[in-house]
C-alpha cells in the first residue's frame, strides 16, 4: 500500500508554476530522497504534502487521507520537520519536547516513557536539561526529530535536515532514520547531499517542479549515457577552464580536486584531454574512466533537461 500517492499534483504562485502535474507513490516503510537544485520545488512539495499549502490542482494521499478534504486527519498521521525547525531556544531539551507533545495533544498517559524513549533513541538524555540555544547544529536536528516524531507519525517529512551540519553529525542523523524504517515509519526526505540520496531506498531527481527521474540508487545510476573520465590534478579549477573550452558544451564538471568527463570516445577523449592539458602546462596525476555517481548523473540529467527546455 502506498503511503504517499501524487496525482497530477500543481502548485502555481501567479505565474510562477512551482510544483507541475507531479505523480509518485511512495511505498509503507520506505526511505524516499527528493533530490534538486534550490528552486526545485522540493520545500513546496513537501508543504503541499504536509498539508500546510492546497494544491492548484491536482491530489494527493498520505496515510491514506487526501491532503485537501481530509486535511486535519492527514496532519496527525504526519511528523513534519522544515529546513528552520521551530525549536524553542529559551527552553530545554525536555522542555520543548513537552511543547510540542501539548501541541500534538500526547496523551499523558504513556507520555513520559515515549519521551525517554525519543531522547534514548536520538542520544539526547544526557542533553535533557540543556537550553536548546546552547546545543549544536547536529543536537539541533535530532531535537528537531524527536520533536517531530513525540506524536508517533506514520509519515515523516524531513525539508533538507542535515543542512549545514557536520559529516559525523549527518550519519547519526541517518542511522537513526534507519531504526525509524524498523517500525514502519514512511520517511520523504529532502536533501542536498548527493551521497545522502544514495541511502534511500529510492531518489527522485527534481527540477522545476518536474520529476526527472525516479528508481533506486542504481536504477537512477543506469540514465548515465556514455562513460566518466576522471582527472586528477592540482590545478583542478584551471584544467576545468581549458577542457570547457575544448570539449562539447556540458561535458566537463568539476568536483573538488577532481574533474569529470563524460564521452561516449573513451579514447578520443583522454586523447584531446592529455593534449589540451599539456598544452597549458598543466600536470596530471591519473586520468581513468570511473562508475558513475549520483552526481555525474545529476549533472547529466540537468544538463539534457535544460537542453530540452531551450530548444522549446
């Protein structure tokens, strides 16, 4: 049973169409990753599914209830958790855990175990007396979890939460994502991380409110057309510049100290590379064709999307 369905799901602001005829399931107990560019869609997408914004047009089902006519039922079988939680710095770990249990209407009966439980499970017990003003990033987001989790969600909705947090704090986040799907919790997840997105179950490109492509890690992997060569170099950045110049447009991305080409000439390609590069003087380490990461393909699926657009 699907515990997200879209179906030709809009949402236009004047005429600025944000979110366009987007249709997904997303299955019980799975980790789904919304993965775009800023300006996507992917925070409007998830209040459409929240049930904060009405859809233009178009429906949508989560836990089973529509978003619009069953709007109040819905949010109560929802755990939500936007980019800038709404955490209380001037109160405690527990006390703002007790905020939103009110908010949620938690039954007291029961309520104290389920909060030990939470701050158990996110590592935050020994924080519980601590101002959440005074925790970091990381205690941040998983108070922000455990917050949005108090009332026992079927569904949970998470806008880019490891946002500007560090890389230990991120795979805490994630492991505790990970215990969630034990109890059957449904988890759609935005994020800019693209290696995050690899730990999903399934990932969903997004680019101007439109679905590029959906399916597992290694499904979305297989929309890669042609092969990567990966350079290394210590003047990354300039042998980014002479290649772009040289190559076909598209073609030359630039990851850190690394730059990826993307050929169907594997060897007519290292060949112009080797010459391009040597002519400007520039000195390479290793060059080799590499699988493919969900990156490339995210460069690669913008890039022919953007193309598409343009000849229109």
């Amino acid at each position: 049973m699907a515990a997200i369905r879209m179906a030709g799901l809009t949402k236009s602001f004047g005429d600025l169409r944000a979110i366009d005829g987007l249709t997904l399931d997303v299955e019980e107990g799975e980790i789904f990753a919304l993965v775009g560019p800023d300006g996507a869609g992917k925070t409007t997408t998830m209040r459409l599914l929240a049930a904060i914004l009405d859809p233009t047009s178009g429906d949508a089902w989560v836990a089973g209830h529509h978003i619009v006519k069953e709007a109040e039922a819905a949010k109560e079988d929802i755990g939500y958790m936007s980019q800038r939680f709404g955490l209380y710095t001037d109160l405690t770990v527990i006390e703002n855990i007790e905020f939103y249990a009110d908010i949620y209407g938690v039954p007291r009966r029961g309520r104290q175990e389920k909060i030990n439980r939470l701050l158990a499970f996110s590592n935050l017990t020994p924080f519980k007396q601590r101002l959440a003003g005074n925790l970091s990033g990381g205690m941040k987001q998983k108070l922000g979890l455990a917050c949005a989790l108090i009332h026992t969600p079927k569904v949970l909705f998470l806008d880019e939460p490891t946002n500007g947090v560090d890389p230990s704090s991120r795979r805490d986040f994630w492991r505790i994502l990970y215990q969630l799907l034990r109890e059957r919790v449904t988890i759609f997840v935005s994020t800019a991380y693209l290696d995050e997105a690899e730990r999903a179950n399934r990932i969903g490109l997004m680019d101007h409110g439109k679905l590029l492509a959906v399916g597992t890690p290694e499904e979305v992997k297989r929309l890669m057309r042609g092969t990567i060569l990966e350079i290394r170099t210590a003047e990354a950045r300039r042998a980014t510049a002479v290649l772009r110049a040289t190559l076909p447009p598209g073609s030359v991305s630039l990851f850190g100290d690394r730059v990826h080409v993307v050929t169907e000439d594997v060897q007519g390609a290292g060949d112009r590379v080797r010459e391009a590069l040597a002519g400007s003087g520039i000195e390479t380490s290793e060059l080799r064709p590499i699988e493919p990461t969900l990156e490339d393909v995210f460069v690669s699926v913008l890039g022919s999307s953007a193309a598409a657009t343009s000849r229109t």
